[in-house]
C-alpha cells in the first residue's frame, strides 16, 4: 500500500505526491473566529421554511469549493464533490449514518481529513480521502484509501469511522474483523476478530468505538444466512471479548463514547417496537427500557447518556436525553415541534460530545428530507441537551426527496454527522437533481453555547466511571425450593444413547449390554478439592460413574477415579482396576472427595475406601451405562473454585418479564435456565461479562403460571456452578 505525506500538524512533514489540488475560487475561509450566520429559534417560534428549489440552489452553489448560503442561513459551507469525481455518474455515497465520524479529529491542525465513499462500480475511485485546508478554503483530493486489488475498494464505506483522538485512524470492517487504518501510511492492524469469541461463520457490522479507543462493539451476523446473531464487545486494553446473544428481532448495538454503557436495540418483549437492553459493561448491570416506555430507535450516544427519538411522546418529533448514570431512566425533552405531517429531524449526531461535560452543558445536530412544509422538516439545525429546547438552524440540506439523485429513498436522507469539536457538520445532498454530492457547513455554536473561543478545543481525556448503580427497588416474588435440582447440579456437555431430566440420567437407547451410553459434564475441575455426589436408582444395571481426564464420554478404562455397579456391588475402580467393593440398595447416595492429596469413597456420608495419592487435573464428572435402565439421580459436582451463588432473587420486571438477579463471590458469566418443570427447557440469553452482580429477564411469561428455574454461573477458569431449582408463581398482571 503507497503511502502517503500529509500537511497537518506535525504528523508527518513534506509535499503531496500523486494527488489533484482543487482550487478553491470563494475567498470564503470556514475557520473565521466568530463563525457567520445562523439564527435560534424555540418550538413556539419555529416557522416553516418552504424547500429550495434546484434554481435557487444553482444560483449560489459553485462546482466545488467555499461558499455562503443565502438568507436566512447566510453560514460559510463547501462542496466536497462533483461530477469529475464520478466520470460524470452518480457515485458519491451517503455518508453512512449520524454516529459514524466522516471528519478527523482536527483539532490543532491547519487542515481536516474527510473520508467519502467513492462507488467503484458507479464511476468513482472507491473509498478516498479528502483533506480541507480550513483557512485557505483549499481542497486536496489524496485518492483512494486502498489500492484497487483490495477487495474493501470496492466497499461503500457505510460504517466506517475515524477515531475521536487519533487523528489519521480510520476503522473498518473486514469480515468478522474490525481493523484500525492509518489514512496516510496504509498500515492496517487488526483491533479485533469475532472468530477468537465464537469460532468461523460470522460478519461484523455496525461497528462502533469508546472515543479513547479502548472498548469497541459491533452486530454479529452468521455468514450463511446473514441472520443477525447478537451484539459482540472487545476491550482492547485487556484483550477481552464479550458476547451477548438476542434471539428476538434484534437490530443493533452500540458503545457509548466513555466505554462503560453498551446499549442494544432489540424487540425484547415480543409487543409495540423497538426496545433498550442497557448493560454497564464494568458491573454487567442491565436494565430494560420499552418502547413504549421511550426506547431508541434512531440515537446517539454521548459519555453515560443517550439522545433518543420518542415515538411514543404526545408532541411531534420528541427527542429525549437518556442518563444511565441514574438509578432510574427516565428520558428528559430536549427537542420536539409543532408539525405531526413531518419528521424533523430523522437522524441525530452528537459525535461532539465532550466527556468533562454534563449532557446539560453538550448539543446535539441533526437534519430531515419531507416533501410536506414544516418547521425545520428540510434543514439541518442544532438543539441544546439541557431542556430549554433553544434550537439553532444552519442551513438548507438542499435535498429533493422525488429527484433521481441518491439512487434510492434511503440514500437521499440527510444523514449527516459532526466532528469532534461540534463545529462541523457533514451531509449529501442531491440538490434536486440526478446525482449526490458531499458539503460541510460550520455550525455557529456559539449561538446555543454563548462561547467563541479563538481556537478549537481538544476532547478531554475520558473521565472516571461513575459509582455502581443502585439496584432496582422493585420487591422479590415469593421463591421455594424444589428438590428436583439441587446446587450445583451437573450440567452435560455431551449425552449419548441416555435421557436426562430433572437431574435424572437414564440410559434409553443403544445396545443392551454395551459400553454405548453415557455423560460427560460441561463443568471442570482445575485443581484443589472437589466431590461428586449421585444417588443410585437401579441395582442391577451395570453401569459407571466417576472422574475423568477429557471431556468425552468415558469407558470404564477412561475413569481415572470411578465406581461400578451391578448386582447390589459397588466397586471402586481407577482405570477400571478394582481397589475396594460394597453392597449398596435402590436410593444410597455415593461420593469420591478428593482433597488433600487423598480420594475418598463414600455410601451414604460414610468412607469405606481412602485411595492416597493426589489427583491429576484437569478432570470431569462422566458416566457410563452398558444396560437399558440403568439410572443415576441428584448428580451434583462441588468444587472449592467453582463460583458461588447467592443472594438469588426474583422481582417483576415488566408485565409478562420477571428478572432474576444473584451475586457470585467472583466474576463470572451467567444463564438461567427455566420453563413449567424441572426439566426447563428454555434459556436465558447468554450474558457473557464477567460480573459479580448478576440481573438476567425472562420475557414471554404467562400470568399466574408456576416458573422452575436455576441460575447458572461460570468464572475465567471455566467452574461452573448452578443454583437449586426455584419455584416462583408469576403475578396476574
């Protein structure tokens, strides 16, 4: 990959090579200390502007550079690209949506990087970069990102991003990679890749970055069937990945600039739209907020808040702010209108946000395309996050919706983003003609922020995260325990030829009088002391259980510390090498302990064979089973690694959606497993952080039905622990 010399700062020194200079004819400079034009308007003063019409935008609109709109806007904007860039086609794509960064952070330096996609397969140069001198009004095109033998030339560039604070950084998505391009060496390095979490079949998409960053998100989709499978988390600094698996009609994901707050859109209840899963990813709390409770569709994100769109609000275009940092969520207005004939706006920036300010202290952009009239319902216009809803109007998007340009509807909306200062503003438009061209207006904030300092400020670094959140005050349902499942039964990673249920393994199937059948457990025992406990239902039957060293199904060769049984005799037996026997009856309950570098055989509490030597790890509970019906029952492994449970609650989370919650004595994953019986039959999503405080939702309940359930828990070193089964009677509702 050629590189490439860039004029900013102190980057990298020299001249341009192989690259176009566009001579820019305005004298207008988009960086003059206090920014031109611009007027505030309020909800109650907001009039309706009619739309510019393809003339009246010809007769202002130079083929590219700097230019003024006219009144009443009368701000200082430039157009990025024209027809040359595209062999006269229509190839400039939209520039990817109001979250994902088209500027650099900029900040200090005499130019801006700009990134635009350039459709290869529609005349243009693919993915290419761009550079503002924003005194001079000088526009340089540096050319592709990438050279044509790379296959993402031919991408779009949708969801691509520059970083908040490394200014020639640009990420991508690269099949299931998220990677990290320097725009001026073309050295890329991978940040992330889903297949070190979940193995190969899987995409990323809808990629989003912590402005430090440190912690990055994205949707996993299945490479076959492009089927949305969830939403996948990488912290960077300590190579961690999470993953958190919808399977209800999930949309997306996306991390908020501190980090901390990942926020997913997903239908969660099954009724009205779009919901909120909110997860503090440094304490793995969740929280749910409904649609109609005033969940995001369209939003952005800032540092611990959200600014979200109300589809559910009594006035029209309600946008809200969301603080994740209070106990309770509860949204405060911060924009809305008058006119329900018209969205204003459809999509929201606030790729501004400063992270040593209040939301109160931030604002927001955002812009519309409607074929009807109304206030702001075709321009591009700024709102302040404090409630005052004083509301600052830039300039015209210039867009026809019915015009050919754009290719389609979707492309055609402004969706445009900010830079990391607030005080530019990216879009395209097709100015109501048959193609889409880039622009970039400066946004006179000091309008809404009353502030014009003589240079662009540099983000703050990210501040501290704030205190846990307190837990709902919501009162716990009335819980009993069943002893169908006790603590820390065996969960199976494989069964063959047997059924399990309840805590029950019977052998079903297979050959009668062979080795065929069997179990081996999902949890492991790493070292330090460990005991396995069953109880005995048939007394002819031969069959085995016991410990051993891989985790598939064992032979009685395999067992490593195991017990026979056939005919009423119990067996001791290590590599199938008997040691010790005793008669047992139907319901004697036996154990192997191993501690101290010592095992233990025990019927009913009672040792009646010590084996002296110390156990050689890793090691799993399995069983094998050579006759039809043979039956072990109350499997359960107790380890003193294994996490432990407590504290297991369970509060009405929504009508129909009860939430467990539980702490463990170390951080770990959880699941719970529920359903009519012991048996369960349904599972939880999979909440993959590693966290002490445990909230897990159960959606989809039916009123006044009794629910079994046990949590699961499972740490670093893969030591799993379930809690007894529990029985809870859901509330009418």
């Amino acid at each position: 990959m050629n590189n490439r010399k860039f004029t900013v700062g102190r980057l990298l020194e020299g001249i341009l090579i192989g690259v176009s200079t566009l001579a820019v004819s305005s004298a207008t400079s988009l960086a003059s200390a206090q920014v031109a034009g611009g007027f505030l308007e309020t909800p109650d003063t907001a009039i309706a502007r009619p739309a510019l019409s393809t003339s009246q935008i010809q007769s202002f609109l130079p083929q590219r550079g700097a230019f003024k709109f006219p009144a009443p806007y009368n701000t200082d904007a430039v157009r990025l690209t024209n027809a040359t860039d595209c062999a006269g086609a229509d190839c400039v794509n939209y520039v990817g949506y109001s979250y994902w960064r088209n500027m650099n952070n900029h900040v200090g330096q005499e130019s801006m990087l700009i990134f635009l996609g350039l459709d290869r397969s529609r005349g243009g140069a693919g993915p290419t970069l761009m550079e503002l001198n924003k005194s001079s009004g000088v526009l340089k095109n540096l050319g592709p990102l990438l050279p044509k033998e790379h296959p993402l030339s031919w991408s779009t560039g949708e969801g691509w991003y520059f970083s908040a604070t490394l200014p020639t950084k640009l990420y991508l998505n690269d099949g299931p990679r998220i990677v990290r391009l320097d725009v001026i060496t073309g050295q890329m390095q991978t940040v992330a890749d889903v297949t070190q979490k979940l193995g190969s079949g899987y995409f990323l998409r809808q990629m989003h970055s912590s402005d430090d960053d440190r912690v990055h998100s994205a949707t996993v989709r299945e490479s076959t069937t492009y089927r949305n499978m969830g939403c996948m988390v990488y912290e960077e600094d300590i190579a961690r990945y999470h993953f958190f698996p919808i399977t209800t009609a999930f949309d997306e994901c996306q991390v908020d600039r501190s980090g901390q707050w990942l926020v997913i859109k997903a239908n969660l209840d099954g009724i009205n739209g779009e919901d909120n899963l909110i997860v503090d990813l440094r304490t793995g709390a969740q929280r749910v907020l409904l649609d109609r409770d005033g969940a995001a569709g369209h939003s952005d994100l800032g540092h611990g808040y959200m600014i979200a769109a109300d589809n559910w609000a009594n006035d029209a275009n309600t946008w809200k702010v969301w603080d994740f940092t209070q106990p309770t969520l509860t949204g405060k207005k911060i924009y809305h209108n008058t006119n329900w004939n018209v969205a204003a706006p459809d999509h929201v920036s606030h790729t501004n946000a400063r992270p040593g300010l209040t939301a109160d202290q931030q604002y927001a952009c955002g812009s519309s395309i409607n074929s009807s009239t109304g206030p702001h319902a075709n321009e591009i216009f700024c709102f302040t996050l404090n409630g005052s809803e004083s509301t600052l109007v830039v300039a015209p998007v210039m867009t026809n919706p019915g015009a050919s340009g754009g290719d389609d509807e979707y492309a055609r909306y402004a969706k445009g983003n900010l830079d990391v200062t607030g005080r530019y503003y990216i879009w395209t438009s097709n100015m109501g003609g048959s193609r889409l061209d880039a622009f970039i207006v400066k946004v006179p904030d000091q309008l809404l922020t009353g502030v014009s300092p003589p240079s662009e400020p540099l983000p703050d670094l990210p501040r501290p995260p704030p205190p846990p959140l307190a837990p709902p005050t919501l009162e716990p349902l009335a819980l009993t325990v069943s002893n169908e499942v006790l603590p820390d039964a065996l969960l199976w990673h494989t069964t063959r030829n047997v059924a399990v249920s309840s805590n029950r393994i019977i052998k079903t199937a297979g050959c009668e009088g062979c080795a065929d059948a069997g179990a081996i457990s999902t949890q492991r025992v790493d070292s330090g002391s460990a005991t396995l406990e069953f109880t005995v239902q048939s007394t002819g039957p031969l069959m085995f259980a016991g410990f051993t060293k891989t985790q598939t199904i064992p032979t009685a060769k395999a067992l490593m510390l195991g017990l026979r049984f056939q005919s009423g005799i119990a067996e001791v037996r290590e590599k199938d090498v008997y040691r010790a026997s005793i008669a047992f009856q139907k319901g004697d309950r036996f154990g192997i302990r191993i501690e101290s570098g010592k095992v233990k055989y025990a019927r009913n509490g009672v040792v009646f064979y010590t084996q002296s030597r110390a156990a050689s790890y890793p090691l799993f509970a399995g069983t094998s089973h050579n006759n039809i019906g043979s039956t072990l029952e109350h499997l359960v492994l107790m380890t003193d690694k294994a996490p432990k449970i407590t504290a297991l609650s369970m509060r009405e989370q929504a009508p129909g959606a009860l939430e467990v919650s539980w702490t463990t004595d170390k951080p770990a994953e959880s699941v719970v497993q529920y359903g009519a019986s012991s048996n369960y039959g349904v599972s939880s999503n999979y909440n993959a952080t590693l966290q002490t405080s445990h909230r897990v939702v159960l959606p989809s309940l039916s009123p006044g039905s009794q629910v079994h359930f046990r949590a699961i828990a499972r740490d670093s070193s893969a030591q799993v622990t379930s809690s007894a089964d529990m029985v809870v009677t859901t509330p009418s509702w």
